[in-house]
C-alpha cells in the first residue's frame, strides 16, 4: 500500500467498506485524515457499528419492487428480450470517513 499513494477508496459495498477500513487500520491510516472512505448501500442505517461509514444509500426497498416488477412484466409479456436498464435514485448518506477537504 505504501508504493502506491491515494486518497479515497470507494468500495462496492458497506461491507467491503468495512474490510478496506480493517486492512487500512491494521497499516495505520487513519480515517478521515489520512484516507476517505465510501461505501455502497448504506446498510449501516439498520446496523449498529462502532463508526459512521460516509455510503450512499440505492433505497434497496424501491430497488426489490423494480426488479420484481420487471420480471413479472417478462413472464407475462414474453416479447421483452434483451437488457433493460433502469435508474434508482441514490443519495449520500454521511458518515464520519470522508475528509473534510473533500467535502463539497
């Protein structure tokens, strides 16, 4: 980690998240000072955990209802082929891990 310099991890998921926070502590970078770090999903907001992690929240309940809508719109429509693409909103959740230079 030491040859290879950065700023902020953005990690696909607020539980890989909270491996790279495991893996930075256990090279003692600290958060938010020495490294940001973003998660994905949010889950925090049901978990108790002993630091806020800055995520950003896919409203996993709105997220659930699209994909079932989809699939139930192909089964009974066996004319929908190919990829659909649909766009969930999403909104930051703050947390505690993100520095404050790189706060807007």
């Amino acid at each position: 980690m030491q040859n290879v310099p950065f700023t902020a991890v953005f990690a696909f998921s607020d539980f890989l998240a909270w491996e790279v926070w495991d893996c930075l502590r256990q090279q003692d970078v600290r958060l938010p000072e020495d490294c940001s770090l973003i998660g994905f999903d949010h889950i925090q907001s049901r978990l108790p955990l002993p630091f806020k992690l800055t995520s950003v929240s896919s409203y996993k309940g709105r997220m659930s209802i699209t994909a079932v809508d989809l699939l139930v719109r192909r089964i009974q429509d066996e004319s929908i082929s190919g990829v659909q693409q649909m766009v969930i909103d999403t909104k930051p959740a703050e947390g505690a891990t993100v520095s404050k230079n790189l706060k807007g």
